[in-house]
C-alpha cells in the first residue's frame, strides 16, 4: 500500500503510518518546503520526499495515479481542486477539513466510482464529532433525553506563554484567525435561532466557567444549527459550538477591528510607520504620541486595556510598514505574523468540552460533560499537531485496511469509524476524561 500526502501536521501522520512495514509514503511539497520534505522523509522508513508543483494538474494527477489513497493537508480552498484529480484517478481522498459544498458535489460523482472522500478527521472538526455522538449514544443507551448540547474547542499557547494583549500566539499566517472574527455566526438557545452578524462576534464573548482552572472566554462559531439534525439530537433545544480563547483575547480583537485594522480599503502606505497608520485610522495622522494614546482612550471610552492592547501589539512603533501592504488588514496580518507567531521552544494546549443536558426517564435532569485536555511536548510535537495528524493517520489506516464501507462523502459520525477511532486516540494518550453533574435545585 502507499500513501500521498502533503505535510503540513504531517509528522504524527508519516510517523503512525509507517509503524507499518507494508506502507510506503510520499511526502508532496512545493519547492519552497523542500528541506522540510527531506528531513521529514528522512527520519521514517519507506518514505519519499516529492517536490511537486500542485497547480500542475498534468503531473499532479499522474503523482495521485501512482497511489492508494491521497491525505490534502493543503489549505481548504485547495481541497475541490484535489477532490476532482482523485475523482479522475479513482482514487480515495482524506482531509482534516471541512466538509464544503463543493466537496460534496464533486463526491457524489466520486460514489458513481466507489470513491471514499473522508472529510473532518482532525480535531476540530474530527474529534469534536467521536467524542460527541459517542457521548450520545451512551445517554440514549440508558433511555436519556438530550435536552441541550454546548460546545466548545481552542488551541492556545500553554498558560505560561501567553503575555500578550491577546493571550494568543499563531502557528500559522495570522489572516485566517482574524476573518473567522469578523465572522457570522448562527446557534439555537431555547428553541430560537440566534443570529450573529459579521463583526460582532468578539462583542458577544463571555467567560467559560466549566473548566475553572483555566481563565477562558468563549463565543459561537459557524452555524451550529445544522448539527441538531447531523448529530440526530432532535430532542434538544439548544445546540451550541464555539470557540474558547484565554480572557481578553475578544476585547482585544474588537479593538483592533473598532479602529479600522480590520478594513480591506486600499490606502497608499509607502512611507507609514505602525503608528502613522493607527493615527490615520483614528482621523488624524499628524497627531502627537500623546495626542494618539488619549485619543485611544477616549475612543474605548477609558477602557485602558483596549487603549494599551494597541500599544503593545506595537501598533504605535515608529518601524516603516513593509513596502507592498496597501491595507490595514494586510498591515496587521504582517504585524501579528512577526510578532506573534509561536516559537520552537514554547508548547501549546487544546482545551476541548461538550456537555450535554440530559433528562433522565425519572424526570431528573443533570449534565454530562466530556472535557478534553491534551499539551504540546517541549522540543516534540504540539498539542495541534498531534490532535490533527493522529486521527487523520488513524483514518488513512482505517481506509487502506478496507475497514469504512461508505462511499462518497463520509463524515466520522457512524459507530464504524468514530468507535476504533476513538480507541486507537486514547492508545496514543488522546483521552477525554467524563463528569456527570446533578441538577442541584
């Protein structure tokens, strides 16, 4: 059997995957990632190194021919892209992913072939979903009633390495963060949808108190409502998925898009210090240091941690903007990608809880939660990495071993995947840890 892959978190992938003598692997990468190709295959056996352009769709889809199964740990958009070459190649796909519209058309062609396209593997989406229905399903085996389901994931820097206004640091380009900010968001509480417009999300963020020991914030994420149907919990009234952050990280975001960082208008840039374009934002680029800072203040309305939020980010600094950024968003992507990505030496943590209200038939109620908590290792692999790359190996394995018989698209909510998916996660030291709170009154 062999294996195509792009390797972005592909590591854990390479590493699960060649435990076994019979799979051969290669690692695709553009030139730019060719070092990373060599180290990576060269510290497992059977694996290759392939530099590959991927919008050569000649050569890409003879590369894709040449193999069982193709893993795309490309950037989302590129996904309908590789979907249509497998499709071609009758060849099964694997991504971490969502599962998007077009993916799903072009699996519907892709089921006419016998062709597996497995979408959201990885953690979150992935393990969000093995954990959950699995909690479902052992509530309904003992006749419960899910009456709510919230929740809510995050991957962030461990505790101690989190001063910064946004308690939060970038494992990768910076812009994809900052647009799922000023996304929509939709979610049912009580019965009513509750709708959240683009721009408001960080405005609606409130603490998270079901894990004390961390100090969290949370907010919706995407359109939770579809998931009362896919998740077959029609019984509930309220669905909730989210996205945790440390407290602070909202205030500061909604900052930085109040003062204008998150505008895409072209400005004419050459010449601009950081501070240059903040005072532009505020009205005035003439404007003294002192003049910008009280102006600061007066726009949060004296909220000095918002004020100092942008001081900090070192959006006052005197340093030229690089040449090239026409906007301040381009600006302040370029900004966070050199100030605040996260270094070798520092771990991070993915902090993951569901929890379920459940009527029980004695017409009792009490929540059942599933809190996950799983650190980065110093000097190995992060908590990310490993929380995407294990289950999405774990996946590959399953598909190359005959063991998933759905064709087309498949999401890892049936018994036949997320149950050994999740038996091989705590056999790597992937284990969510379970607590059943009683109704108190």
């Amino acid at each position: 059997q062999s294996s195509g892959i792009n390797a972005e978190y592909g590591e854990p992938v390479v590493e699960y995957l060649t435990r076994s003598p019979d799979v051969r692997i290669t690692v695709a990468m553009g030139s730019n990632d060719e070092a990373q190709a060599t180290a990576l295959a060269s510290k497992y056996r059977n694996t290759v190194p392939q530099l590959i352009d991927v919008g050569n769709r000649r050569n890409l889809s003879a590369e894709i021919a040449k193999h069982d199964l193709v893993i795309s740990l490309l950037p989302h958009t590129m996904h309908p892209f590789i979907a249509e070459l497998c499709v071609d190649a009758r060849r099964n796909m694997l991504t971490a992913s969502y599962a998007t519209d077009a993916l799903r058309n072009i699996a519907k062609r892709g089921a006419q072939k016998g062709i597996m396209m497995l979408n959201e593997v990885g953690l979150d989406p992935g393990i969000d979903h093995m954990l959950a229905m699995n909690l479902f399903d052992e509530i309904k085996q003992n006749n419960g009633t899910i009456e709510s389901f919230e929740s809510f994931c995050g991957g962030l820097p461990a505790p101690q390495f989190t001063n910064n206004p946004l308690r939060y640091k970038f494992t990768w380009f910076p812009r994809g963060v900052l647009l799922n900010a000023l996304s929509e968001a939709k979610y049912l509480r009580d019965n009513k949808i509750v709708t959240v417009e683009s721009g408001t999300l960080m405005q609606v963020a409130k603490p998270f108190e079901v894990l004390p020991g961390f100090n969290l914030e949370c907010y919706p994420n995407r359109d939770s409502t579809i998931y009362k149907e896919d998740y077959g919990i029609e019984s509930a009234h309220t669905v909730l998925r989210g996205t945790l952050r440390y407290k602070g990280f909202s205030n500061a975001m909604d900052s930085l898009i109040k003062i204008g960082y998150f505008k895409s208008d072209e400005l004419n840039l050459a010449g601009y210090s950081w501070a240059d374009l903040t005072k532009q934002l505020l009205g005035d680029r003439s404007m003294t240091h002192q003049q910008c800072k009280s102006k600061l203040i007066s726009v949060f309305s004296g909220d000095r941690f918002r004020a100092s939020s942008v001081v900090k980010l070192g959006l006052l600094d005197n340093d030229l903007i690089p040449a090239g950024i026409s906007n301040p968003m381009d600006a302040l992507v370029e900004k966070l990608a050199s100030s605040l990505m996260m270094p070798k030496d520092e771990t991070d943590v993915i902090i993951m809880n569901h929890s379920v209200g459940v009527r029980l038939p004695s017409g009792k109620c009490e929540t059942h939660r599933s809190n996950l908590v799983v650190y980065g290792d110093e000097g190995g692999w992060s908590a990310m990495s490993k929380t995407v790359g294990l289950p999405v190996g774990i996946a590959a394995e399953m598909m190359m071993n005959g063991d998933i018989k759905e064709r087309g698209l498949v999401l890892p909510l049936s018994k036949e995947i997320y149950k050994p998916m999740l038996k091989k996660l705590e056999m790597e030291g992937i284990i969510e840890r379970r607590e059943v709170e009683p109704e108190d009154f």
